[in-house]
C-alpha cells in the first residue's frame, strides 16, 4: 500500500492483538528502510497506527498487516469471493460480495465472452468470481476468468445451497494444512465446496441431508474450540452411520 | 439535599472520585455487522452497526467520504415510570446528532467512500450517563464491525455537587440540577471530541472537573482495550489458529 523508511528491527508488537488507535511504528527513529502496510495500518505523519481490532502480522522482509474476522468485507484486488447477482445492466451485472458497494461484472469478463454470447443470469444466481480492480472511490471490478483468460473455476454454482460465514472463518477453511473440520467431515462424505473469501461458502452434494450437515457443521463449529470440534464432529459422524 | 456525606460517600455508596462498575459484551445482536452492549451501573445500552453499505437513499450520496447515520432510542422500560415516547423527540434527536459527530471525528470516513454506515442505540435501562453509555457502546460496535478507526473514543461524565467533583453521575445525581459535564476523548491522541455542560460554572472548578471526567474517559479507554482484546483473542482460539 505505502512505502516508507523504516528500521531493520520489526516492531516489538508483532503477533499481539492490537486495537485502534495503537502506534506500532516510529518511523523518525528508522532509516534507508521500505515497509508495506496492508489491511487495518495506516501511516499517522511520522508514525504506523492500527484503525482495526486485531492480530499484528509481520512477515519478512517487511509486509505488516492486521488479521482480524468481521462479517463486512473489504474487497481486494485478486480475491476469489461469492457474489450474489443482484440486477442486469446492458455493460454489468451488478453483484453484491458483502463490500461497501456493488461490484461490477462486466457481460464480456466470460471466456470467449463476446457482444453475441451474453450469459443470462437471473436475480439472485450465485456465481464464485475473481475481484480484478478494488479502487476507493469506485465499484469494484470482477471477472470470471482468471489472469489467462480461461473460464478456470470461475461462474455459477447450480444447485446446492450458500453459508454465511465470518471473514475469519473462509480464511480458516482456505488455510492449508487443511480445517480440521473439513478434513473430517471430507473423509466421511462427499460434497463440493466453494469458499469466497468474503464470508461466504456452498456447498453441493447428491443428497440435500448431506448440504444441511456439512454447512450447519462447518457454521457452528467456528465458535467451538479445537478440542469440542472433535467432540461434536464425533458425535455427528456416528449418528449419519 | 445532601449528595456527599460528612464520611465522604454518595448517595449510592461510592466515593467522589468513583466511577460505576463497567461491563461489555460483544456481538450481541446476531443480524447486525457490529453489536455490543454496555453497562455503567445501571445504565445499559445496546448498540448495534450495520455497513459500510451501498448508500439507500441517492440524495445523500456523498462522493468523497461515507455517510454516517446514527439514531438513538430510548425503550419505553428504561425509566422509572414507564412512558410511551414520541419517535424522534428534540432530546434524542439532539443525543443522536451529538454520537454521531463523536463517532464521525474517529471514523476514517474518507477510505469508504460511496457508502453509509448506520449506528443504532438503544438505552435499555437509564440510570443518568446514557450519553456516554451510548458513545462507549457505538465505539464497541464500530471495533466489532471492522470499521477503520483512528482511536477508541471513550466518553464519561462529571458534576459538581456539595462543593465536590463527582465522577460519572447516576440518575438522582444528574438531576440535581448541578452542572453535568460530558466529555469524550480520543484516548492515544489526547484529543477531545466532545464536550458538552448545561449549567454553569466557575473557571478554575469547570477545570478540575474536566480533568476528572477526562480521567474517567481513560479509564473506560483501559477497560473497553482489554473487552477488545478478550474478543480477538476468543476469535482466534476458536479458530484452533
């Protein structure tokens, strides 16, 4: 985002949870030195202050940036995410990813898309997206193709059902080494899963039973412990058995 | 009436320079982006942050920062005689426009552009001190909700009564008819964002009071960081990170 003189030592508040209005950097006491800033840092004159309740990252050689789950969204250039159509327009179709405002979908942003072959989507269809250009000030841009101009995995999900879920949670379940939820709940059943980093995810699976389970399970197991996961996730599997 | 006794104490107890029992909670309303409920004795308030979202109505679109909405009510039980009040009477109209300029001077409104941001709050039980509740509450929900901040405001009030500064008044003690001096500041920077008395006072005391409420705002600072900081710190453990 920003780049500014800073010094070789990382800032002592690194990996502590930091909340609004915390400095974590002097920068008049740093020189010859560049650091990047991402979400929830912002640079106050000659100092590096939090605007977010959070987790202080740091990775090497210099990128900060605040880790925290909220039920908004704040769209980001390159993030896979779960739009939901909201309305057609001749040139886009307007798609809310639970940002700030409607993002763009351009009729053309398809494979192969041209002015003859415009898909039709009706109000409310899901489609997994790619955001390509998130500005202030203007509606985010996305498309269905990834940076080849292939289709990928990018378009609409049919039939299955969507979740809701924290920001947090979809970081969690696209981590790897993989959710242990999700690895436990994959090795009993099969379905599909799609996650947006947006808060939000699909699930697809032969039977209807199946959806409700593994979405209800991944749902409530964000506010269970690593431990009560295990527990309930037992208890779940013996009784589909 | 006697407010202070001889031995130093108020009415309910407490010393001059004691401040109420504190209490908060987050994510108390499930529907919204941002919720928490705040306690100050017996004044509870409830505020709840929906957004940043697309702008509902295209009149107060504003192209260079969000719109913030704030509205707040009082419950028809949170008095001592229970009163059907007319929506929107000149005292809470003027209580929201006062938590909204609060919060608007801590909000980077300028990093949402395009959208709007709505704070709900509700007193549920009125014990003097709503004012600041309310702030303190909306302060809460904002972190909750992720929304970029400068600082943590905090508010808290102050009086003068029997010749003695009194921290954080109660209902007997507010009316009084003292002088009642709200203040709100922005703990890290040292700013004051709000200040408000009705009543008057003498140069030199109005001073001291401040101070002392100033003190108070520090104070609520010290306990709302460590309400946040037991949230993330929840949010995180849950998400076996």
């Amino acid at each position: 985002m920003e780049a500014k003189p800073s010094s070789t030592s990382p800032s002592t508040f690194v990996d502590q949870l930091v909340v609004p209005g915390d400095v974590i950097l002097d920068l008049s006491s740093m020189a010859n030195q560049t650091i990047k800033l991402g979400g929830g840092l912002r640079q106050d004159g000659d100092s590096i202050s939090v605007m977010k309740a959070g987790n202080l990252r740091f990775t090497k050689p210099n990128k900060y940036w605040v880790e925290s789950s909220h039920k908004r969204y704040v769209p980001n250039a390159g993030d896979n995410v779960l739009g939901v159509v909201v309305d057609t327009k001749p040139e886009n179709f307007l798609v809310d990813i639970k940002g700030p405002a409607l993002a763009f979908l351009p009729v053309l942003a398809f494979e192969g898309g041209t002015r003859r072959n415009i898909p039709k989507f009706e109000v409310g269809t899901l489609l997994y997206v790619r955001v390509v250009n998130a500005n202030t000030g203007m509606n985010p841009e996305l498309s269905c193709m990834d940076a080849n101009g292939k289709a990928a995995e990018y378009g609409v999900l049919k039939e299955g059902y969507m979740f809701e879920s924290s920001t947090g949670l979809s970081r969690t379940l696209l981590s790897s080494p993989p959710y242990p939820v999700l690895e436990a709940l994959g090795k009993k059943l099969s379905f599909e899963i799609a996650v947006g980093i947006n808060g939000r995810f699909w699930v697809n699976a032969s039977q209807s039973s199946t959806v409700i389970l593994v979405g209800n399970a991944i749902q409530k197991s964000e506010s269970l412990s690593l431990v009560q996961q295990k527990i309930y996730l037992e208890k779940l599997l013996k009784n589909i058995q | 009436m006697e407010y202070v006794s001889p031995e130093g104490l108020r009415l309910d107890g407490r010393r001059p320079l004691e401040m109420r029992q504190l209490r908060a909670e987050l994510g108390a309303v499930s529907r919204a982006d941002g919720s928490a409920v705040f306690e100050m004795g017996n004044t509870k308030v409830i505020a709840a942050v929906y957004g940043p979202r697309e702008v509902q109505q295209r009149s107060q679109h504003l192209n260079d920062k969000a719109l913030i909405r704030c509205e707040y009510t009082m419950a028809n039980f949170s008095t001592g005689d229970r009163m059907r009040k007319p929506k929107g009477d000149r005292r809470s109209t003027e209580i929201s426009l006062v938590i909204r300029q609060t919060m608007e001077a801590c909000i980077l409104t300028h990093l949402m552009p395009r959208s709007q941001i709505d704070i709900f709050v509700q007193v549920l039980q009125a014990d003097g001190g709503t004012r600041s509740a309310c702030i303190n509450a909306a302060t809460l929900a904002l972190a909750d909700a992720g929304i970029p901040m400068r600082d943590l405001v905090t508010s808290c009030s102050a009086g003068y009564l029997n010749s003695t500064a009194l921290l954080d008044l109660n209902y007997v003690e507010d009316s009084a008819g003292g002088p009642d001096v709200t203040v709100g500041i922005l703990p890290k920077l040292d700013k004051v964002t709000l200040l408000q008395m009705d009543a008057k006072l003498p140069m030199d005391i109005f001073e001291n009071v401040m101070q002392l409420a100033t003190e108070g705002c520090k104070a609520v600072a010290n306990y709302i960081r460590e309400v946040l900081i037991e949230n993330t710190k929840q949010l995180e453990n849950r998400r076996g990170v």
